[in-house]
C-alpha cells in the first residue's frame, strides 16, 4: 500500500485493521519516495518525503506532521537548495 509517498508491504502473518505502515512489525517499506505536495499550508497533513513550497525555496518533510503554522522553516522540514 502506499503511504505518503512511500510503498509498503504488509508482512504480518496475522491479519489486522489500523495499523499504519510505519509499523514496523507489521509492515516493510518497499520504496521510499518523493511526493510534491506545492504549497505548504496550515492544517495540512504531511508525511516524510513529502516535497513542499512557500514560493522561494522547496522543503522536503523529514517528520510526518499536521503542520500549525505558516512558517516552514521548521524542525519539520529540510531546505532544499540548488544552483
């Protein structure tokens, strides 16, 4: 299944209901991506990987979170630079 951006494959032998892949009993990450996501936004939920924007600079998300506030430049994002 995919999650963000990722890939998983449920690896448990027993079958169960709301898990999240990042349960590393119960699932193994097969991939793991990028997924652009534009703006960043209050109230938006983001997982790792997830490429984002304030129209400046583009971030990658190194922590799943909702994030509360408009500022970016936060511990959960990594400024992405280029020349």
């Amino acid at each position: 299944m995919t999650y963000g951006p990722s890939l998983y494959a449920f690896t448990s032998a027993t079958a169960a209901t709301g898990v999240e892949p990042t349960n590393t009993g119960s699932w193994t990450l097969v991939v793991e991506g990028f997924d652009w996501r534009g703006t960043y936004a209050t109230g938006t939920q983001y997982f790792k990987n997830d490429v984002v924007t304030d129209n400046v600079s583009a971030f990658i998300c190194v922590t799943k979170h909702t994030a509360s506030q408009a500022d970016i430049n936060n511990n959960n994002n990594l400024i992405v630079t280029g020349k």
